[in-house]
C-alpha cells in the first residue's frame, strides 16, 4: 500500500501481526506485585525460559549497575537490585526482543535503541533526583516511549522511511513530520501496542503523551501519571539536547520551566547538578544496548 495511501485503520489492523510478549513477563509481573512473594518464586519463574533469565544477568552484571564481583543467580540479583528492577529488566528485554526486526534494516536501529537506552536511563535519574517512589519503573517507560516508531517500520517500512526523510529535508522533529505528511503518529500506534500487551498504565500514558507538554491535554491522567509523562518528555528532551543516540530528528528544544517546576527542579543549579547525574549515568551504559539487542 502507498504511503499516501495509509490509513490508522489499516495500521491498527497489521499491529495484530506483531508479536505477543511471553507469559513469563505477566506471571513476574503478578508475582512481585504480590507483597507475600518471595525470591524463590520469582527464581522459579524465571527459570523457565533460559535465555531471558542469561540476558538478565548479563544486564545486572554490567558497568551501569556496578555489583562488586557480580552475581550469578536471579537471588543475588534481587538481593542487590530488588525485585522490581529485575522486574523491569525482564520487561525491557522482553519488548525489545519482540520488536526485533528480522533481515536487512533501513535505519539506523543502534541509533535508535542508543537514543531510547538514554532516556530511559535520563527518565530513572530525574526519578531519583526528585525522589519518585519507583525509579525502575520510569527506565522501562522511558526505554518504550518510541516503540511506535518501530511497529510502524515492521509494519510498512516506506511510511516510517518517509517520514525521516520529510523531517531531514524539512529539519523539523519526527513528531511533525508524521503530521505533515499524515501518517498515524507513533504516540497513537505505540498506545495501541501496549494495549494488545496489556502494559501497566504508566508506561501506556508515556507512550501517548510523551509529546503532550500541557498536563490538562493528555486526558485527564491521575498527578502520579501525569508526573511520570513530565519525567520522559524532560528526559527525552535531554537526551536530544546531548546527542546520545538518534530517534529521527536532530531537532533540540530547551527544557521548559513550567515542567521543571512541576517536578521541582530548581532550573539553574538543580538543574546543572541533574545534568551531570544524567552524562555520568551515561557514561556507564556503554555495555547495556548491546545486550538488550542481543539474541539470547
């Protein structure tokens, strides 16, 4: 089908086609959620799916979480970085591995995944630094807040070619650049996918809204979701302002004082001291792309 040709409706039908995510993501999932679990359940659960459980660790072992000596078992994991980000590890993989693109790829997809590590790792530090109750949580939302972009290239490559280029040619942002050429928005298509894998309400109004500044346009979300859609649209203007990766456009904004002071970012040495926790974060996830695009 022609680009021009496109409709939401045809693009809401081929997401069907993508890939379901495995049923070890729900049972985790449940039973971290579930103040009664123990390390052991979590480490039976994981045990049945191998490569999941190696790239986990692998994960864990890296410079970004920096364990002395490393672990070797889901229980010395959890020991050192608590059941929900093993938790969140899981998920991260697990997405990534289901939007894996099979054969050649027309983009660059390092650039892209590099540009969606970083703010996933800008996401959990600005959770940090204004002490959001679950730092985890707002890597992995951050980590997917694209993934739109890539159901649109599996599902017709020529759409999302097209719209790089537009937003190339044009150097505007990737976001106008589907309004410009009236192709659904990957902030549509990424919520409809993350409705088909029944996400958590967080990361599904993360993914809509992540472009939304004004809070009163984003559909009447709770104070806690709206403050996680304000951490990932900082972030994701961080991350493009520091050039870490690329995500479709080299458009850059400035960091808008009505969202820092939201999040109680003071905008002059809050906001340089956060900047530096953010480079030095970065600095220590060189080794985390490549095992999340990894197989196995």
């Amino acid at each position: 089908m022609a680009v021009e040709a496109l409709s939401q409706d045809y693009i809401v039908s081929r997401l069907e086609e993508l890939p379901t995510l495995p049923t070890i993501v729900y049972e985790l999932s449940r039973v971290i959620n579930d103040p009664m679990s123990s390390t052991a359940e979590v480490e039976r659960i994981m045990s049945g799916d191998q490569s999941l459980t190696t790239k986990v660790l692998k994960l864990v072992n890296s410079a970004y979480y920096a364990i002395p000596g490393g672990v070797s078992s889901v229980s010395r994991a959890i020991a050192f970085i608590g059941f929900d980000t093993v938790n969140q590890l899981v998920l991260s993989a697990s997405i990534l591995s289901a939007l894996e693109i099979k054969g050649p790829v027309r983009f660059d997809v390092n650039e892209f995944w590099k540009h969606s590590l970083g703010v996933a790792i800008a996401a959990e530090t600005v959770a940090e630094h204004i002490r959001h109750p679950n730092p985890p949580d707002m890597f992995t939302s951050g980590l997917v807040h694209d993934m739109g972009k890539v159901a649109l290239y599996t599902i017709h490559q020529e759409a999302m070619l097209s719209i790089l280029k537009n937003a190339e040619d044009k150097d505007i942002s990737y976001f106008e650049s589907e309004g410009d050429l009236d192709i659904p928005r990957h902030t549509t298509l990424g919520y409809l996918l993350a409705q088909k894998w029944t996400l958590p309400a967080q990361i599904m109004a993360v993914i809509k809204y992540h472009h939304q500044k004004d809070p009163n346009l984003r559909g009447g979300l709770s104070s806690d979701l709206n403050q996680s859609v304000d951490i990932v649209y900082l972030a994701n203007l961080l991350i493009h302002a520091l050039k870490f990766g690329n995500s479709g456009h080299t458009v850059i904004l400035n960091a808008p004082k009505d969202v820092l002071g939201r999040l109680t970012i003071d905008p002059n040495q809050g906001f340089k001291k956060l900047l530096l926790e953010i480079k030095g974060n970065l600095d220590k996830a060189n080794d985390l792309i490549r095992i999340l695009c990894s197989e196995g």
